[in-house]
C-alpha cells in the first residue's frame, strides 16, 4: 500500500502543478511539499465517502494553509469528489476553486482558510462537539510552519491539551520556508516539537514524502488517548522541482514556458 500510495502522490504533484500553471501561477511552492501527506488521509487513512461529503460519519479534514488549496482540490478530484477535468477551472472568475479554499463553493471543504493561524482554533471548536455527541470521528489539521508564527496557533494548542482532544491529530508541513523567507529567520519557531510536547501534545515526528513513515506516525497518533496528537513532517518547498526546491521566492508565483517544460521533466523523473 505505502507504494500504491507514493504513486498517488506523484500523480496528485505532476496533477497540481500543471493546474497551477494553466491558471496563470500561484502558489507552487507549499502545495508540492504536500502530495504525501494528501495521499495518505485521502486514500488510506480518513474515514470519508466521496458521494456522501457531508455524512456525519465521516473524518474532517482542515487544511489550515489555505494557500495549499490546489493540491487539496487535486486529491478531492482523484479520490472522486469530483470530476479531474474541472480543475481546469482553478482560480477563474466565479469558480468553485479559488486560489484559497472556501467551504461555501465546494462540497468537501471543511473550513474556509487563507488568513493564517485560525485552522487549530476550527479543529478545536470541532473536536469538542464530537465529544459531546460521545462521536469517534477524528478531525486531522495540516498546518504550515510559517503559521506556528501566529499565537492564536499556541492559544488553540493549550485549548486542545486543556481539554484532552484525542480525536485531533495535527500535521505541520515543515518545510521552513514561508512566503518572505526561511522560517528560522522570519521567525524562529524551532525546536517545535519540543514546544508542542510542552504545551501538553503527543508528538511525532515524520518524513513527509515517505508514506510509510506517515503511516506509521498516524497510526501511533489514533493510538494516543489523553491527549491530542501532532506530527511534525519534513518536508521540502517547492518538492520535485529543482529549481523551486527550498526557495521561499516559489511561495506563490509564475512560470515561463521553458520552466515549465524543465519541472514537468523533474516531476516525471522524481514527482
């Protein structure tokens, strides 16, 4: 499975790319380094219908990097939420694919994001009611790391501790670059799984393009009881492109057509 699933993943980067890039631009960098971990929730381990995007039954996810939004709507699409050919329609006047997710245009998005640091709060907001309706539903949260600069993050993990929210498993895309910058240098955050493990959580750690690791991350994170759980993932800006890869000036951004033509060959040869 951990095999089937990194062909997903190749297939939901070299997918997402090249939606990007018929759109005009946008942003490149921080939906590649996401591929893996979309994979894994999507085609192995939350529990979702695609017919049925708003059972009650269901997992929740929230992508709480909207701006990771092309990549989401690429892994909705190949796990048959919809059509792959709409996403031809990616930030086009009226779509149902904005540059940043929106739960009101389309069936399948749990939260609307794009101003950083809210998603934790959402999760938090949601992992209660669970509770209260005695519910075994989990609600995983992808955060990026330049959002751990946001202190409504932290006042969200202390409420998660607080309250001993065990259906919240949190993964942060750590790849150390943001859209001004390396992260360390913006605004060092680091060490953050020492930080969270002190603000109560159950960390792990992961290789975010390995999809055995994340496996085994997430199935130690459902294990955990007492505590929500968050799993720090390595990962790379911009990855499988070589000349995005760990640069921060491919936050967001355009294409030339012979760049085009080079990443399209990168990701066919790594993806």
């Amino acid at each position: 499975m951990p095999e089937e699933l990194q062909k997903i993943a190749k297939k939901i980067r070299i997918t997402t790319f090249t939606a990007i890039s018929e759109a005009g631009g946008g942003h490149f960098g921080g939906s590649l380094s996401i591929a893996e971990i979309l994979s894994v929730l999507y085609f192995k381990v939350m529990r979702i219908d695609p017919d049925k995007p708003e059972d009650e039954n269901r997992d929740h996810f929230i992508l709480s990097k909207g701006h990771g939004g092309p990549a989401l709507y690429t892994a909705m699409a190949l796990r048959g939420y919809f059509p792959v050919s709409e996403l031809k329609d990616l930030d086009k006047p009226l779509t149902r694919f904005p540059k940043h997710i929106d739960r009101l245009k389309l069936k399948g998005i749990e939260a609307s994001t794009g101003p950083l640091g809210q998603g934790l709060s959402i999760a938090c907001g949601m992992a209660i009611s669970l509770k209260q309706l005695s519910r075994d539903n989990y609600v995983y949260i992808l955060l990026g790391d330049g959002e751990c600069d946001s202190g409504q993050v932290w006042e969200a993990a202390m409420t998660a501790a607080k309250y001993n929210l065990d259906n919240i498993i949190a993964i942060i895309d750590r790849n150390n670059c943001q859209i001004d910058g390396n992260c360390d240098e913006v605004m060092p955050t680091a060490p953050l799984a020492e930080k969270f493990s002190s603000f109560g959580w159950n960390v792990l750690q992961a290789n975010g393009h390995d999809t055995t690791s994340l496996l085994t991350a997430l199935d130690t994170a459902k294990r955990t009881k007492g505590k929500p759980s968050v799993i720090v993932a390595a990962t790379v800006k911009g990855y499988g492109v070589s000349f995005m890869e760990n640069r921060y000036e491919w936050h967001s951004g355009k294409i030339s057509p012979e760049q085009y033509k080079i990443a399209l060959a990168d990701l066919e040869e790594k993806g």
